[in-house]
C-alpha cells in the first residue's frame, strides 16, 4: 500500500492512497483524513486503506485523479518523533575523519541516533529555505520507517515487526554549523533544519523481496543539479539494521504510533557508488587530493533523490527540491 | 487561563479548563476537544475558552466538576517538539564540574538546547518507570512554555510574544548514561526518557507580576520522599530568558505551535536555596567533601515539584510521581 498527504491548506493535509505505479490517487475520506489518525489505530483503519489501494490498483475506484508530487506534503506533515540513526558506517567514518573527530569506541556495537526536529517536515518538492549559503548546505539521502507504538526494552526483532511504513528522506544538514554545536556536548540542533520526505510512504510489502533483515537492499539515487551524484546500495553496509535502531531507541522508553527513525546517510564502502551527501564526497576528495574540492551547495541548486525498485519502478516517488534563501 | 488535559483512555485526552485556584474543572467541548487543537487554531478558540474560565471561576458553570490531578495526562501528552535548554549556568557548571566534563566557551553567549523525545510524556501523578537503578535516576525541575508559531530567525523579542502557555516540567534523566551517551557526540537519548508536565497548563497572565522579562521570578519547590529539596528561584540566575531560548532554537527552522520549549533544571548560585536535581547536590558534595555523599533514586522514591504564586496559591498544580521498575 502507499499512502500520501495532500495539501490542503491545514497544518497535516489530507490523506489519499496512491497507486502502486505513482500514477493514480484518491482520497481516503470515509475511512480516515491524516496519516496520523492511521497510525494511531492501524489495525482498524490499514485493512480498509488496502482494499482501497486494490480497488484503484485495478482501475475501479470511482474518483481517481491523476498522482502529483507536487501537491503532496511529508507524508506525515508533522511527527511526535524523528529519530535519526547513522546505520552506514562508511558515512560515519569518513564524514568524522573529515571533521577531525573522533570515531566512538562503540561504534559497531552501539548505534549512533540523534533526536531530530519533527514539528515541522518539508513535503517532497518543497524548496529548502536557508538563510545564508556559507552554514555549509548539504543534503543527506536516507531511508526513513514510521513505527507503530514500540514498547520500552523491545527486542530488535520485536522491533522490526512494528514498522508500519517506509520512506525516503532528505535531512538537509549544515555543515559549517556542526562542529561548534557538537563541541557544546547537547548534539545537534541549528545544524539540522527542517528534513523533506518523499512523496509517499509504503508498507514494507511494497518492496518485495528487496526488503529483507530490516534492511532495503536497492541502490538510494541521488542527483545533484541533474547529474548523477550515488547510486549507493542501501543494504550491503546498513550496520545496524532498522529493528536495531529501533531497539536502541526504545531502551529507556516506549516509542509511539507514528514514530520516524531514519537510517543516517545511505553509504558504501564502494567508493565507485557515489556519495548520498557531499560531505562524504568532500571526505574522500581529502583522502585523495589532500583538499575537499567540491563545494557545498549554492541558492538556486537543485537535489533529486529517489528509489527505483526490482521492476525498474520509483517506489516512494522523488524528492526534488531547490535550495533557496529564507525569505 | 488554566487548561488541563484529563485521561479518557485515548493518546490526547480530553481538553478541560480548570479554575484559577485549582479547585474546579469543566470539559471544554463544544469548543475543542485536544489542547493540540486549540494551539493550531488559538486566535479562534483560546478566547472561547477564557470565557468559559470566567465563567467556572465566577462559580457560574453548569456542569463543573472537582478537579482531580490524578486524572491528567501532561497537558500536551505528546507534542510535536520538546526542545530543553540548560538555561541556568549554576547547573551546568556543577554538573559538568562533577562528572569531569569541559564547560563549553560560549556558555555565556550561546544557549545550550537539546530536542527531547515529545512522543511519550508522563501525566503530572504517572509512575515513572525504569528497567534499573543502576541508571542513576535522578530528577530535573523546570519551567516550560508552549510556543505558537515561530518563524525562522525570530528575535528574542518576537519569540516571547509567542508563548502561549506555561507549565513545569519533570525532566527525567538516568545520569549514569549520561557520559558514555554524550562521548558518541550525538547528545543525550536514553538518557532521557519519558518527561512528566504539570497538571495544568497556564497563560503567562496567571503569573502577574512575576513573569517578567521572559523569566518566573518564584521560587520552584521540589521534595523528595516529602522531605524538602530545594526552594529555587527561577528567575534570578536564569541567564537565557524564554525568548533568547525561542529564538536560539528557531534560527534555522521555524517551530510550529505547540512545541514545548523548557528551561533546564532551575538552579541558583545561592546554594542555601538547595536544588532542583540530585547530581547537582552530589557536586556541591564533591566540592565540600571531595565525594558525592547522596545516591540517586530508588524503586519507591517519590518526588513532588510545584511552585507557588505571590499570594502563596499552587500556580500548575503539583508533580508528585513515584519511581517504579518497568513492567
């Protein structure tokens, strides 16, 4: 099933289902109106989401309109939590030696997460707004899961069975701003903005046999200004698994219906994949230039990130967003 | 205004408007029926909702009935941002003095923020559960307010125009995850689970005279196990105001209404005026005897967190929670 959130002018959008093949949508009005709602008593609400996404996956429902994108919010507009892990090692490497900071004694043992912003997501073609171009504008392409409630102490085997839905992200990230807020010991907090998600959110089924051991194992793409920026296995260096960053998250405390944990900047070891975020790219240009040479991002660039599964189909949809300055 | 959210078995509750001196309470639908609600929509609805406070504090409601602190959840029992600050440098110097940490060079300059977890809160006389003791669970007295919507780059100014509530806060920390979970560099997370909130929510009106400059000049009461702990005032060393914290927590994003934005634990240099968390009494201890003398909480331990008004009335209502082991 997928499912996405219209806007409507009101703070959570409207709810519809979208077609397996992103083309057709229809409006979930009868059964419920925000994604939230859903979440909060999936058992109830999910099975009649279902037989509407078959009914317009065979063509019959009465008032498909055509899919776009660009009408579509996060799918959850706002969140009771965004819990963003740094499952990819190679990211945390690289991004860490680039920064001169240390890499954690614990970390192949210990997720990495940090608990982001959540009142306040960028829809999937939403322009990012920044202030000003010299905090450093990155992007960081990643996989996202929507949890249903997680109780506290959650094995993460217990934990991979609440995944209710799947999606890709943007966690815009400012890179000239993390250093000093890192060093003030409280995390991050000005150096992540508001985070985009794409324009749909998908059962796990959706995804077939690609989504196997909490991991999605297919290539995340990202384009930068149109060109081909990664093309990065998602699977093959997910250290932890999602059900283990679930489980980490959940330790001192139950997790909530709606709940968002990212996977942290989708990265490989195979440098020949390409990059999810540019401070990779400009870490690896250090190892092998002794420089970083490719600049962050400028007003007016644009980043695509998107996908595509076995059949060669976009599964959530694209994110496609330009930077632009805050008004 | 008082507003309080009563339990009914749902994730939000049920909005109620509660008299000035705590005695009566009155549902609020017919008007709203989430505190979430009225927030998104608060130019509309919180007039409709004063009306109805007149009116219950006149004596004059129809259908009022005893207000009973047992039966809150937090005022917001989830929101979509909980933003703590460490606002008192009494508190940070001691804390960090005592487990050996550097104090950050922009103390003075430069607020200290974390995004708390906002899915889950405790009601103002909910257990708090923990899987151990070894934690070292501790207690955390604050002030909070609730924003409305704050645009990006706010001045302090600005942001103290949009707080539309307040309330206390327990802040729940387990200080023996504190220094490894800090070392990984990506701030606090199990450390800090689940917050507890007062039972009500108040307009800044309700404070008089004694919400001034973005600060509560009273002194927070908090005891444990009925003995008293501390009588801090809030005002005096609380050297970020509200609205410097807003503004420093909406630099690079806007906050959307009903982000809750906290105070960090209510310290004073006057150390005759105790405190308002054990670790900072275990380094007043470390700094007299060389050794902290007081242990953290145990299974059993009770604490209660309430602060009065000029005319000696309880402001929130009391937090009075019990520590317990997780089922």
């Amino acid at each position: 099933m997928k499912l996405a959130t219209y806007k409507d002018g009101s703070r959570d959008g409207q709810l519809v289902v979208v077609s397996r093949d992103l083309a057709t949508a229809h409006y979930a009005n009868g059964i419920a109106t925000r994604l939230q709602q859903v979440l909060d008593d999936w058992n109830f609400l999910s099975p009649q989401l279902e037989d509407l996404y078959t009914t317009l996956n065979q063509g019959k429902a009465r008032h498909a309109f055509a899919f776009d994108p660009a009408m579509c919010m996060a799918p959850l507009p706002r969140a009771y939590a965004w819990v963003d892990g740094s499952a990819y090692l190679p990211h945390v490497e690289r991004v860490r030696r680039a920064r001169g900071a240390d890499l954690p004694e614990s970390l192949r043992s210990d997720p990495l997460v940090y608990q982001g912003g959540s009142d306040d997501f960028l829809g999937p073609c939403d322009d990012a707004p920044f202030a000003s171009t010299e905090s450093g504008i990155d992007f960081e392409a990643e996989l996202a899961v929507v949890t249903g409630d997680v109780p506290m102490g959650a094995t993460p085997a217990q934990a991979l069975e609440c995944i209710r839905l799947l999606m890709l992200a943007n966690d815009w990230t400012l890179r000239e701003l993390v250093p000093a807020e890192l060093a003030k010991g409280f995390g991050f907090f000005q150096s992540k903005p508001a985070t985009a998600f794409s324009p749909v959110a998908v059962t796990p089924d959706e995804l077939g046999a690609a989504w196997s051991g909490g991991r999605v194992h297919l290539p995340l793409q990202t384009s930068w200004n149109g060109r081909p920026f990664g093309r990065v296995d998602a699977g093959s260096d997910m250290h932890f698994h999602f059900g283990q960053l679930i489980a980490h998250a959940c330790r001192t405390r139950q997790l909530r219906a709606g709940a968002i944990v990212g996977s942290g900047t989708v990265s490989s070891q195979d440098a020949a994949q390409g990059c999810s975020c540019v401070a990779e790219k400009r870490a690896l240009e250090m190892i092998e230039h002794g420089e970083p040479r490719t600049a962050y991002l400028q007003f007016g660039d644009t980043v695509r990130i998107e996908l595509k599964g076995q059949d060669g189909q976009s599964v959530f949809g694209a994110i496609e967003q330009t930077v632009v300055e805050a008004a």
